[in-house]
C-alpha cells in the first residue's frame, strides 16, 4: 500500500468514528424533543455541550490536515469525500473550541426555554436566551467570516455556494407573482369550505402510519414520536421522525407526517456504502427541503392523491364535510388567512420565509435589537399579510430555528421548493401515469424516481449539480411559479 492511499484509508477510518459520534449527538437532540423528562434540560445541555467538544477537537485535529495533504483519490467518491472533509476541516478550524462547546451548551437549554416561553406567550422570558444565542452565533460568523459578510458565513453552514445576495434575488423574483397570485385567489367567488369534524387522536395517529408507509417509510430503520415542531432525525439505519396532533384540523397531523417522511426518505435513500462518511447525509438542506416539500406538496397534496386520502379518513373517521374527491382537494389545498409557517398554504409559504429571512439577517448584522425583534416582527406580518398578530405563539415564538440557533437556514424552505418544482417538472416528464398510481395511493414511481436522480448520491455533488443532474437543466423558479399559478387558479376557478 503505498503512502497516499494509506493516508485516505487512515482518514475514512477516522471520518467514521467522528461520523458516528455525530449521530450520537443527533439521538441526544431528538430524545430532548421527544421522550427527555423536563427536568433533565440542565444536565443534558452540559451533555451536548461535552459532546461538542470531543466533536470540534476530531473536526480539527491537526491529522487531518496531514491526511489530507496526502491523501490521493482514485475515485470519485473519494474526491468527494475529500472535499466535503476539507471543506469541514477548514470551516471548523476557524472557530475556537470554547466557542463551539458554549453554542451547544447554551442552544441545548435555550430550546427547552423557548417551548416553555412558547405555550405561555412569554416573550420577555425567552429574550435573554435568545440575546444569547445571537450573540454566540454573531461570534461564530466572525470567525468564519474573517472581514466578509456575517450573514452569509452563516448561509455557508446550510447551502454551500448560497449568499443572502443570490437568496435575496431569488426572493425578488418570486415575489411580485406570489403576491398577485394571493391576490386573486382571496378575492376570488368561489372560496373551498374548511375541514370541520371530530378527528380524535388515534384516528390521526392511524392515517399518519398509513401515509408515511404509503410514502415509503422504512418502519424497520425508524419510528414516529411527538414533538412541538416536528422535525427528522438520523441517518443510515435510523432515522425517525416526529410530528404533532391537533384534533381540529388533521391536515396539520397528515402532512407534517409526509413532510417529515420526504426528509427521512432522503436519509434512507442515500447510497448504503456511504453510511458514516461525508457522503452519507443529503446534499444541502436545500435539497433536503427539496425532498421534504416535493413529497408533502406536489404529491401529497396532489388531487390524484387526496382523493386516496380522502378515502383513508372516511375510514377513520364518523364524518367530516367534503362531498367529493373535487370538493376534498380544494379543502386541503385551501388558501386563508393564518399566522402559522408550518400550516400555511403553497401560495403563502414563501411569504412567510421570506418575511423570516430579513428580520434574521437584520438580526446577524446588528441592525436590530432583540428588545425590538417582536414589534418588528408584527409590523412586518401586517404589512406583508394585511392582518395583526394575535399572540406572540402565532408571531415570533412559533418557529424553535433561532432558539437553537439556525440562522442563515431559513431561506434553505424557499429554495427547496424552487428545486422541487424544477423536480416535479422533470419527473412529471418521466412518469406520464403518475396520476393514475397516485389516485390508488402509490407513490412507488415517484418516491422511485427521486431515490434513483437525487437521494441515493447523497453528498455526493454540490447542491445545485444533484438538481441540474436530475432535472437536464439549470433550477430556477419559473417551474415552481407556473406549477403554482396552474394549480390555485384551477381550484379558484380563475
């Protein structure tokens, strides 16, 4: 064996363990939001916080750096391998290990602070936390940064090659046909009824198991719990997702369950040989939001689709309002009034990111206040939505990103559902029956499809190369726009 080959095998040997260790984290983070007793917050944030630092030290011990310089690739999955090492190596290298183990320590806690602050309103209880954590975060940035733009250090950590410059464009671009496109569908005659009915718990919980099954969901690689924000959790061999119930409105159950099964689908997917390396997560989270949104919106709440869903509730359920397939559809793809990112609309979902992404950016740079984040907050949503917040868990306290310190992910939602829209275009394409297997609940073909053009390469390629692979063709948002656009003024009758 000659020495560069010995350096890589050296490497990866090393890479897995630190890998391994890396999903450890992960299940330590997914037991707090689940099953963790309340009283258990302090001692794990100390845990997360000593795991952190084993974790930095392994990120930048100065081997890799040797390793690295040495190492050949003779494949490319070893260059791949190599440059998402590096570009950790690199990336982690900058920041003290002081700081990353306080940033863990304090977001740990700050997450059980904000749920608390978050069931009784309590804005002002939740702010020092919150100070906090920006001002770890800010820290972080300035590091990374060394002189350039704090904002986009932080985007770097959650769609590589993305800045707030090319997001905000993006953003530009969108919005002008959004707006007009809510315009006309709330004033519009016909206007679909709201879901009414009694949809108890275990009814949900039901048609959940079904969903995520009929999507695909490895039941043997994971499990469902509770959470207050559903989120997925792991890779490989274990990924699990959460989801939540409120017993007057399903669709929130339904469909925070397939979005989190398009996330995990994602995980499950990737390439098998690539398990605790580099390679073994999604490419970005861009294209994870890809995923998750592709599942939960252009098939899931597809018309074929529903009209199986339909079916599944009448099953489940004494009785609820919709008289047909026709009528159902509109009703779960209804456009209203609502403060709730998570809840929203296709059409609005976008607004909502968008709105999230300025004040988070203003937040990073030092141009707002914490003290001021709640007004600004409010008087943003009733400039963009036309209506006032009612109570700061519809407002401010409704998403857990920045208590753990997510900043510079939020634009990653948008950008996802531009990629599956280019997506969705494409496999359109390729499968010409979808509609007919969606319309028998299968989704076989289409979660086959994604699986083969974007999950099984994993990290693999750079974010945009895995859609532009899949697709034949550069992303960008004039699929997502025409699909939207095509769809409400369909349902609005337009």
């Amino acid at each position: 064996m000659n020495i560069r080959t010995k350096a890589y095998d050296e490497l990866m040997a090393f890479q897995r363990q630190t890998e391994a260790l890396g999903q450890v984290a992960g299940r330590l983070d997914w037991d707090r939001e689940t099953t963790m007793p309340r009283g258990a917050a302090g001692q794990r944030a100390e845990e997360c916080g000593a795991l952190e630092a084993v974790l930095h030290a392994r990120r930048t011990d100065p081997r890799l750096g040797e390793w690295l310089d040495e190492a050949e690739a003779t494949s490319d999955v070893a260059r791949a391998n190599l440059r998402l090492i590096r570009r950790s190596f690199e990336r982690n290298s900058k920041i003290p290990a002081a700081l990353a183990e306080e940033i863990a320590r304090v977001t740990s806690t700050a997450q059980g602070t904000w749920a608390e602050a978050r069931s009784t309103n309590d804005v002002a209880g939740f702010l020092p936390s919150l100070a906090r954590v920006i001002e770890l975060r800010r820290e972080e940035a300035a590091y990374l940064a060394q002189g350039g733009d704090l904002y986009d250090a932080l985007i770097e950590e959650y769609e590589p090659g993305a800045t707030a410059a090319s997001l905000g464009g993006m953003f530009d671009r969108m919005r002008p046909r959004l707006v007009e496109l809510r315009g006309a569908v709330l004033d519009a005659e016909y206007q679909p009824e709201p879901m009414e009915g009694r949809f108890e718990r275990a009814g949900q919980m039901r048609v959940s198991r079904e969903l995520a099954s009929a999507f695909g969901y490895d039941w043997d690689r994971g499990r469902m719990d509770f959470a207050v924000h559903p989120f997925s959790s792991g890779s490989g061999s274990d990924v699990r997702i959460t989801t939540r119930v409120v017993e007057s409105d399903p669709f929130n159950c339904f469909y925070s369950t397939v979005h989190e099964v398009g996330h995990a689908c994602y995980e499950l997917g990737i390439n098998r040989d690539y398990a605790l390396t580099p390679l073994g997560a999604g490419a970005s989270m861009g294209v994870h939001e890809s995923q998750s949104r592709i599942y939960e919106n252009q098939l899931g709440r597809s018309r074929a689709f529903t009209g199986w869903l339909m079916g599944r509730m009448r099953a489940n359920f004494a009785d609820f309002n919709a008289k047909d397939t026709d009528a159902f559809y509109a009703t779960v793809n209804k456009v209203r009034a609502g403060y709730i990112r998570t809840e929203s609309d296709e059409v609005q979902y976008n607004l909502h990111v968008m709105m999230r992404f300025d004040l988070e950016r203003a937040l990073v740079l030092g141009d707002l206040g914490v003290r001021d984040l709640e007004a600004a907050w409010n008087d943003r949503f009733k400039a963009d939505f036309g209506y006032v917040v009612d109570q700061p868990a519809n407002g401010m306290l409704q998403d857990v990103h920045w208590a753990v310190g997510l900043f510079g992910y939020f634009p990653t939602y948008t950008l996802g559902n531009l990629y599956a829209g280019c997506l969705h275009q494409a496999m359109r394409a390729a499968i010409p029956k979808l509609d007919s297997q969606l319309s028998d609940g299968d989704t076989s073909a289409a979660t086959t499809w994604l699986r083969e053009n974007v999950q099984t390469h994993g990290g693999l390629y750079e974010p945009r190369e895995v859609i532009t692979r899949a697709c034949g063709f550069e992303p960008h948002e004039g699929p997502l726009l025409d699909y939207l656009e095509e769809k409400f003024r369909g349902i609005y009758k337009l």
